[in-house]
C-alpha cells in the first residue's frame, strides 16, 4: 500500500480523534469557525493519511459547487476544471448515501463520475452524504492524488460520526453570524431611531406652529410658484434670500410636495456647529474614530436616506468639507469617521444661504463647482419691504395664533401701527414682525394693538414714506380703509398693471374696487 491504512488503529484512537474535533468546535465562536474546522479537517486527513478533505456540495443537476471548507494540496482550478458529474451521480448518492473507492479501475460502473475523478486527480476517494437540500447535496469527502489506497474498514461509518459534528459545527457557524447581523441591524436601527427622535425634537423645537405661507403679493406668490415646480423633480434647490424670509418653510413646502414627503426631511444649520463636529454631524463616525467618540453615530445624510436633507446657512459650510459635499451630491456616497466602507445613499438636497456666494467664490472661501452643483434651481425669497402689501394679512395672522398663547384676544389695529408696520424697512423681514408683533399683543393694554414706543423709536430714522392719519381709527373697516388709502397714495393712484395698487395689496384689480367702493375710497378730484 502506497498511502492510506489496512485497517483503522482502533476504536480508541478513532473517539479520541473525534472527541478532539469535537472540543475544538464547541469552543470556537463563529469568527474563529473557519480556523477551527481547517485544523480539524487537517486532523482527519492526518488520521487517514490522505492528501484531501472537503465539505463539498454537488447542485442537483450536477454541477460542482465551490467547496463549504477544504483541506490539503488540490489547486481549486483543477476541481473547477473538471467535468461536472451528471445529475445520475446526484441520483447514485441519494439513493446510497455513500461511495468509496480504491482506484479508477473501481469506478467501471460509474463512467462519468470515473472521468470527474480521472480530471480531478482523485485516483482512490471517500464520499459520505450529509444532506439532500433539493437543489444540491452536501457531503464529507477523502480524496487520494495520483495513486490508489487501500480504504480501512468503517472508513464510512467514520466519516458519518465526523461529519455529522463538522456540518453542525458550520449550520451552527452560520445561525450565530446570521444572528450577529441581526443583532447588528438592530443595534444600528437603535442608533438611527435615536438619531431621528433626537433630530425631530429639535426640528419641533425650531418650527413655529406659523407653517402656513402667508402672502398674496406677486413676488411672493412667483417664489412660491417656483417651489411648486421643482417640488414634483428631484433636482437641487438653491434658496436665496434674507435672514427671516422663510427659507425653513420654503424647503419643507417642496418636501412635502415631492414625492419623499412620507420620508423624514432633515435640516442642519452649517452655521449652529463648531468645524470639528460639522463632518460628524453629517456623514457619522465609528466608535473610536476620534477622542470622545464613545458610540457609533449615524451621520444626518445616512438618517435622511430616501428623504430630504436641508443644508441651511450652507454659505458657511468648511471649505474642506465643500469637496466633500460635492461627492454626496455627485455620486451619493460617503465614508463615515474611522471608517473605509462606502455608504450609498438616496437623498434630495436643498440649500439656503443668505450670503453672496459669488463674492464668496471670488474670495476663495466657497468652491465655484459645488456652487455651480447647488444652483440647479435657484429660488429668491423677497425681503419683507418688496411685499409690504403682504404686511397686514401677516400681522393678522400672528395675532390670530398667539392670542391663544398669550391669553388674549385682539379686535383691531391701530391706524398709527399699521402705518408703522407698513413703512418700516424690516431687516429681520417676517421673523422680526413676528416678534414685534408678539411684543405689542403683551403690552397693548386693551384689544386694540398698539405698537410700543421702543420700536415707535427704533424705526423713526428707517421709515419710508408714511402719511401719517391721525385720527384714531378703531374699527377694522377703518383700518382696512387707512390702509388701502395709504397704499393708493403711494401709487399716485395707480390701481392695475406693474406697481398698481391691487399688485402690492394682493388683490385682483376687480376686488381692490370692490373694496374702495364699500369703503368709500375716491381720488381726489383735482
């Protein structure tokens, strides 16, 4: 005999060998699993003194699928090169669980499979079946290379009681990974549900119940226009204007109409984080990735995955992060901190800015390419003094939502305040009339409102032109009538077309008509 045993070394030897195999793979965790069945594998080829061992899987039709875990000299090209052995061998080992042979010269009845082992170098083999699966079966297999063996009694019955522990050893290899991953995606869907609570207190604590777009003048209704056109695509938003126009409300209007609003939006104020957190923030780091990073965190484009991310203040966004940023919106990929997988995802971006991104370019503080990769559709949201025909209806609104809160109820403003709402230049645009707006309900003393001499102050040196009535007017009739007068005036009387009067109050030309008939508004005959 060139290779291989006349006769097993004894029952003693074979449950000590088993007994070995047995202790090394209760005791391996599932990342050590592969470790430990190849030296257990390489045990029994010790014992049989054999070159090959395998856990080898066979597809019903016949096919040679890649080995589950093998041990020895056989280059895997010469497997794979071979013949397939027919699904009549498939058939032969179901229905006989077992085949073994010393030479080719054994394999006379079984042409094709003698011909898959003459390919293979397997000269003298032993096959035991572990388990018909329909689609394929899997089995033990000893293999010999270029010369025959002499196979010792109970080779198969040996190959039974090691296989059995071998397979169940790998089955059980994969339930614990398959649980590991679960276990993970949990933990990771955890994180995200902690992230997206956390994300949506804030959002709640930021928005105003205010979200209904207040205005009928006609530079506000061509923004919000434009807004509805985008809303249906997917294309970048680039939002300009002032602090306090309503860049927030704007972005979540076009979330909401586009085809993600059942998806979460997520805002970011690049202006509110420090440099060294803003990356953090967006993209997310591994546990360990830098000092303090304590947890892994799940960055705000991961979280707004399928959604919307709003960037606002994006003007002062890092230039070393601008890069970046361009690669998320170019390719939708990024690396969290500390780690080199690339995390692929689906999101819609919207931007604000209220700074000149042009003279940022030009001083060398923003990139001219992002830039030119945010403005797919540029929106300008008019300041407050370009719609002050919006300023009535919006001082009404705010009254009609804070009184509530403030415990009060307010019947009419005065002629004097509206003349001072509509003539002051609004720096701070809506954010800022909402504020003085709640000021005044605090200290009006009745329900009436009336504006409080601090701003009577603050605004004297910034009024524009304001006809002044001084007759105190306490019904809403003369307020309206105050109002529509003053408005006339300083459209020299002009009521349709550019610049009418009806296109900075917000109304059609029929009704700003309607109404100076039942108020009793003329032009002065001259």
């Amino acid at each position: 005999m060139t290779a291989g045993k006349n006769e097993l070394v004894g029952a003693h030897d074979f449950y000590r060998l088993l007994h070995e195999i047995t202790a090394r793979l209760v005791g391996a965790r599932a990342a050590e699993m592969d470790m430990a069945l190849d030296d257990c594998l390489a045990k029994l080829g010790e014992y049989f003194d054999v070159p090959q061992v395998a856990l080898g899987q066979i597809s019903s039709s016949g096919e040679l699928l890649p080995s589950l875990r093998a041990w020895g000299d056989a280059p895997a090209a010469v497997f794979l090169a071979a013949d397939p052995p027919g699904p009549e061998m498939v058939a032969y080992f179901i229905r006989n669980g077992s085949l073994i042979w010393g030479c080719l010269e054994d394999l006379e009845e079984l042409p094709q499979w003698r011909e898959h082992c003459r390919q293979c170098g397997a000269v003298a083999g032993a096959l035991w079946l572990y388990r018909d699966f329909g689609t394929h079966v899997q089995g033990l297999a000893l293999s010999t290379r270029n010369h025959p063996n002499v196979w010792p009694e109970g080779t198969v019955e040996c190959l039974a009681a090691v296989g059995g522990v071998l397979f169940n050893a790998l089955n059980r290899q994969r339930s614990d990974l398959a649980l590991e991953q679960a276990f993970k995606e949990i933990e990771d869907l955890k994180n995200r549900l902690l992230v997206e609570n956390e994300t949506l207190r804030q959002e709640v604590g930021d928005l105003h119940s205010d979200e209904e777009l207040v205005g009928k003048s006609h530079v506000f209704r061509a923004a919000l226009l434009q807004a509805e056109q985008v809303a249906a695509t997917d294309s970048t938003v680039l939002l300009l204007g002032e602090t306090g126009t309503g860049k927030g409300l704007i972005a979540r209007r076009i979330h909401e109409q586009s085809g993600r609003s059942n998806n979460p939006m997520v805002t970011v104020n690049c202006s509110a984080l420090p440099a060294t957190l803003i990356e953090s923030e967006l993209f997310g780091h591994e546990k360990g990735a830098f000092t303090g990073a304590i947890n892994r965190k799940i960055g705000r484009f991961e979280l707004a995955d399928r959604g919307t991310i709003f960037l606002d203040e994006i003007g002062d966004l890092p230039i070393d992060l601008q890069a970046k940023l361009l690669r998320v919106l170019q390719d939708q990929q990024f690396e969290r901190i500390g780690s080199s997988t690339t995390k692929t995802v689906d999101v819609r971006v919207i931007t604000a800015t209220n700074r000149n991104l042009d003279r940022l370019i030009e001083q060398g503080d923003f990139r001219s390419d992002l830039y030119y990769r945010l403005g797919v559709f540029p929106i300008r949201l008019p300041p407050l003094r370009e719609r002050r025909g919006d300023i009535p209806l919006l001082a009404w609104f705010f009254i009609s939502e804070l009184q509530h809160r403030i415990g009060r109820t307010f019947d009419e403003i005065s002629i004097q305040a509206m003349e001072a709402l509509t003539s002051y230049a609004w720096p701070g645009n809506v954010r800022e009339l909402r504020n003085i707006i709640e000021r005044a309900m605090i200290l009006s003393p009745d329900s009436v409102l009336k504006l409080d001499e601090t701003f009577s102050q603050h605004s004297g040196s910034k009024q524009t032109s304001s006809p002044v009535h001084e007759r105190e007017g306490e019904t809403m009739n003369e307020v309206e009538r105050a109002h529509i007068k003053m408005v006339l005036e300083k459209c020299n009387w002009k009521i349709r077309g550019k610049d009418g009067a009806a296109e900075h109050l917000g109304l059609k030309r029929t009704t700003l008509q309607s109404r100076m008939k039942k108020l009793g508004i003329e032009r002065p005959k001259v």
